[in-house]
C-alpha cells in the first residue's frame, strides 16, 4: 500500500499521467488508453477466465486523489466487495476497469471525473477530481 502511494504521488508529480505520454499499448510500463479516456495497465497479471458484463466478481479496490490521499480502500478489510458487471453497482471507471480482468488480476487505472461520478459524494470526495485506482479481481463467481 505504502509503495502505490508512493508511485501516485509520483505519477501526480512528474506528470506521467497526462494523456501525451501515453501510448495505446499493453505492453511495459504504458497505460492503455480506451474509448472512454479510462487509461489503465496491468500491475499484476491474472490467470483463468475473463471477467465481462454479466459476471459477478469479488473485488478489492482503494481510490485515492492522484496527490497519494486515500478516499476509499477494502483491501485490508475481511470480505471483498461483490459487484456485478455492467449492474450499475460501481462507478464507471470501476466497471469498465473490471472487464477484460482475470482472477487475481491487479490494475492501476486513471479515471477522469466523468467516469467517476456518483448520485451523491461522501464529504472527502470532490466531484471534480480525476481519481487513481487500484482494482484487484479477488474472484469471478
């Protein structure tokens, strides 16, 4: 956890997130960039079946401010989150962000504040900010 904040805050930094610097790739250090503006890339890769709209997954997530600071985080937490794909369960960021994904799958993603809204915020979240995601596929059910 200690490491991820450390490599956000970077990222915020040094600019390594701004759209020129990204490639279309899935390849190396690159994010993938999608239709949306979500750009993401694999930090860990997963094995089995491939998560699409329509599965329910557990998942772990924590979304910070690209600064480092936490909003939200169940990775620690006893249960991961069941979300269902394409349910309208989760942001958009999130699940877009989950598709494509394998079993024990880890992904950075970088979501746009479009594709991070929510009906209403909890008091630590600004509707305007772009968000830094670590989505983790626990399981597809």
């Amino acid at each position: 956890m200690r490491y991820f904040l450390i490599f956000v805050s970077l990222l915020g930094i040094l600019g390594c997130g701004s759209p020129s610097r990204l490639k279309n790739t899935r390849s190396g250090n690159d994010y993938v960039t999608t239709e949306t503006g979500l750009r993401y890339r694999i930090l860990q890769k997963g094995e089995g079946q491939v998560a699409k709209a329509g599965h329910e997954v557990l998942i772990r997530e924590t979304t910070s401010y690209l600064n480092g600071t936490v909003l939200y985080s169940n990775e620690t937490s006893r249960s991961p989150v069941k979300v269902l794909i394409g349910g309208n369960q989760a942001t958009n960021a999130v699940d877009e962000g989950l598709r494509g994904m394998q079993e024990g799958e880890i992904r950075h993603l970088i979501a746009a504040p479009d594709l991070v809204k929510r009906k209403s915020y909890p008091p630590n979240v600004s509707p305007d900010s772009t968000l830094s995601i670590k989505l983790i596929l626990v399981k597809i059910l």
